[in-house]
C-alpha cells in the first residue's frame, strides 16, 4: 500500500504529460462526440412545439449537454490499448513491473481529466448562458451525489474496458466486442434518449442493466431527475455494478495471463 | 473506359480475396452490424409512441431517411474510409511513389484501393428498414419514384465521394489525419434524422457546406414522391460542382507531393 501511493502520482504526472503531448489529437475526439449534440437537434426539434414527458425544450439543451461533458470525463479506452499491446507483445514489460498495469492504466486515464475538464468548459459556459441551468441541482449533496456518480460512471466505463480488453487474451482481438458494448451504452445509458421517456417496460430493464450507471445516472443526478432520498440506493446499485466488474476482471486477468505467451523478438 | 472498368473489377477481387482470408472477422462483423442500426432505431421508436408525426415525417416516413443513411453508411465504412486511411498511409510512409508510377488515373487508383466486403450487410439492413417502412405506409413505391430516388442517390454518393476526396486532399498539406475519419464519421451520423430536424445555422451548413441533408432526405422524399423537380435539379448542380472542386483540389494537392524516407 506503502508503495503504491509513492508510485501511482508519479504514474499521473507521466500520464498527464502523455496527454499534454497528444492534445490535439485528444481535440479531434472530443470533436468526434457529436452524437449527444445531434441527440440534442432531433430531441428539441420534437419538443419544439409541445415538452415531451417533463421535458422541454431548455430542460433537453441541458440534459444533452450535461450529457456530452459526463461522456468527455467518464471516457476509457484501454480496451483498445491492450488488444494493441497483446498483439504487438509490449505488454510483457509491463507484466514485468512489480505493479499491476492495470494501476498503470487507470492513472493514465484518470491523468487525461484535467485536460478534458479544460474542453468540457467552453460547453458548460454555453450551457449555462442559454439555459440559466433548469433543474441544475441546488444543494451541496446533490452535488456531491452527481460528482460520486460520475466517479462509478468512470469505474464502470473503465472496468469494462479493462474486461474487454483482457479477453484478448482468450481470442484474436476484442475490440469488436468492444464496440458491441458501445452500441448498446449508446441505446440504453441514457446517451440517445433520456431512460425517464422510455416505455414503462423497457425502463424498468434499463434499470436492470449495467449501461444506464455509465453515463445516465450522474447526468440524471445533475439535471435533478432525482429527490435525495432514492440516491443512496441509486448509488449502491452502481457500486454494486463496478465490483461486479471488478471481480469479473480479476478472474479473467488471472485465467488470461496463464493462457498468454509473447511472440517474436 | 472499358480499361478502367476492368481495372476497377481486378482491384475490387483483390478486396475480396483479402477480406476472404479472414473468414472468422468477416462474419462476426457481419453480424455486428445489424447491431449497429439500433441507435437510430430505437430513438424513432421511443417518439413515435408519443406522438404520430415529428417534423412533418410520420414513423415509416422517418425510417425511409434511416434507410438512405445505413445504405450511405455502408458505402463511407465499406468503401470510402479503408481508402481514406491507405492514402493517409501512403502520404505518411512515401509509399504514394508506386501509386504514382502505375499508368493509370493517381485519383482512380487510391480511391478503389480497399473496400471492405462485411459492411455490404448494412445494406441488407438498409433493405429489410425501407421493407418494413413501406409495408407499414400499406403501399409500395411507384416505379418512377424509385428511378427518381436511385438517380438521387447517385447524386448523393457523388456529393459524399468528393468531400472524401477534398479530405484526403489534406492529408498532403498536414500528414497526421489519421482521426480525421473519426470526424468524418461523426459528421456524418447528423444524416440520419430527416434534415428538417436541424433548424438555424445547422441547417444552412447540412444543406450547403456540408450536404448531409441532401444525402439522405432528399433520397427518401423522392422515394416518397415528394421530391420537387427543383430540389433534384439543385443537387444535380451542386453534385457536378462538387465532383469538378473534388478533382481540382486533389490535382493541386498532388502537386505538393514530395515523397519521403528513402
């Protein structure tokens, strides 16, 4: 334990200046997050003329763009760096260090926030200078709640990724897994459609499932979808989902590695 | 011609040869696809429980423009993005020199270089939506619309193609692009809602800078038969100035090429 807090700053100083050194590339793929924005085009455009459910068309603008920012401050996409490292055999020096990579990993991620918190604002500015921020929540714990919530959102969205991304261990590659996934945070997090517009049915399974506490429930906490007497609950059922994860990734990690030989030379 | 149709058929093979050797990628993706129409769907459906019409597009209506976009999807990610990053490639390594050498059109060449076969199952996808969108309407298309719409949607994919070709085009001047098809992408997912979606400034970029409107509603309203003979002639123009832009910027970008490494 000792070591790992003289260890893990030192790994988020080296991440933060790998982000820093690839900031306009980080610029193009906060550029590419276009689908909350067009989500926020077609959503106004139907509620243009009447609110749909308690949604009208300032309380859509924010949800949107609340959206976008929670998207840019829970990103991962370690899956792809570890297919990529699996292939090409880097990983074994990393396997080597007397720390898991995964620490590795998780400061890299957790290094590029600053900087994503930087893109995020001018977004947030805009927000607010043509909403005045409707529903915004107004007390302290309801933001503390939002902020706890986008930490899980980040463990989830990030456990996942180091799940997939272990199993290209077990086959060639994983990363279409990987954009399975994807698709179906899209459909189901509350990303494309607010989850309180869903059918009654559907919504209830949505609550089920892992995707809506990646990104929904911390945008759902900031636009004041909920009264802080559900929180604790809301909370427990997204930790819930991130040991889940957690545990998955230990066992498949461990199961991976015994299977894993390095090539070439 | 004929040469450059049998030119266009031998590198085609050897997209399918190549995309035949990965039998295993080849079908999963093919699967995963079909997964990939439920973004636009499910939106649609979520709505249309709510309200009869949105817009002015009823249900099956808005599903004819999901269609056009999966079809124009299947043709960026089949055809248009693999040969995008080849050329970025190329660029970068100075490989472009063997491209140059062959005795044939440079423009020609690059753009045919790669397709990737697994993303022909959007097709089908865009095929099976239009299906269940026209059997919904309770009638078929009449045969002139669907003339009128296939004429469109070689219009569209003459628009599409040459802001590829303008992009790529760039690719001479500031040799990292490699995300730019990230952005083109993105981009392009703003055609999949009918284009009366975008108001304001959106609007004039999606219908003059950047012609996503014209790509995918226009298709589907001549499909639908409402398609003014103005509109279809507008975007006969604007596909003819767009295809003449595309041809000249790539000749000057050309130009500038100067080979690398050695």
């Amino acid at each position: 334990m000792n070591r790992f807090f003289r260890t893990f700053p030192t790994l988020l100083r080296v991440g933060f200046s790998g982000a820093l050194a690839y900031r306009a590339e980080m610029l193009v793929w906060v550029l590419a997050t276009t689908m909350p924005l067009i989500m926020l085009a077609f959503w106004t455009a139907v509620a243009h003329d009447a609110p749909i459910g308690r949604f009208g068309e300032k309380e859509l603008v924010v949800y949107f763009l609340v959206t976008f920012i929670v998207r840019q401050l829970t990103g991962a996409w370690v899956a792809w760096e570890i297919n990529f490292e699996v292939k090409q055999g880097t990983i074994g020096s990393k396997l080597l260090r007397p720390m898991h990579p995964a620490l590795g990993w998780a400061a890299d991620n957790l290094a590029a926030m600053p900087m994503r918190v930087v893109v995020s604002l001018p977004v947030a500015i805009i927000m607010l200078a043509t909403t005045g921020g409707v529903g915004l929540p107004k007390t302290p714990l309801l933001w503390l709640a939002g902020m706890l919530a986008l930490f899980g959102g980040w463990a989830i969205t990030f456990l996942v990724n180091l799940v997939i991304g272990t199993l290209s261990f077990y086959m060639e590659s994983s990363v279409k897994v990987m954009d399975a996934w994807t698709v179906l945070v899209f459909v189901f997090s509350g990303y494309l459609i607010p989850i309180e517009l869903f059918p009654k049915t559907l919504r209830a399974i949505t609550e089920m499932l892992p995707f809506r506490y990646s990104i929904g429930l911390p945008v759902e906490i900031f636009v004041g979808a909920h009264t802080p007497s559900e929180l604790p609950w809301l909370l427990a059922r997204q930790l819930m989902w991130v040991l889940a994860f957690l545990g998955l990734f230990l066992v498949l990690w461990r199961g991976g590695l015994r299977r894993y030989a390095a090539y070439g030379g | 011609m004929i040469r450059y149709l049998r030119l266009f058929r031998i590198q085609l093979r050897a997209s399918v040869l190549l995309a035949m050797q990965y039998r295993g990628d080849f079908v999963l993706d093919g699967v995963l696809e079909v997964l990939f129409v439920a973004p636009s769907i499910v939106p649609l459906v979520v709505v249309f429980d709510q309200r009869s019409s949105i817009f002015g597009w009823t249900f099956p209506e808005a599903l004819v423009v999901v269609g056009f976009f999966h079809f124009l999807n299947a043709l960026v990610e089949g055809a248009i993005n693999p040969s995008l990053l080849a050329v970025v490639e190329h660029v970068r390594k100075g490989t472009l020199d063997f491209v140059l050498l062959k005795p044939a059109d440079a423009q020609f060449l690059v753009s045919t270089a790669r397709f990737q076969m697994w993303k022909a199952t959007n097709v089908l996808s865009a095929l099976l939506i239009w299906a269940f969108a026209f059997h919904r309407m309770g009638h078929w298309p009449r045969p002139l619309d669907v003339l009128v719409a296939v004429t469109m949607l070689g219009l569209s994919v003459t628009i599409l193609y040459s802001l590829w070709i303008i992009t790529v085009s760039t690719a001479f001047y500031v040799v990292r692009i490699d995300n730019l098809t990230y952005l083109f992408d993105s981009i392009f997912d703003a055609a999949r809602w009918p284009s009366s979606v975008f108001r304001g400034v959106l609007r004039i970029v999606f219908t003059f800078v950047i012609p996503l409107g014209v790509m995918t509603t226009f298709p589907a309203e001549a499909l639908l038969g409402r398609l003014s003979l103005q509109a279809l002639g507008g975007a006969a123009v604007g596909a003819f100035l767009a295809a003449l832009l595309a041809r000249v910027v790539f000749q000057r970008a050309l130009g500038r090429y100067t080979s690398a490494g050695g």
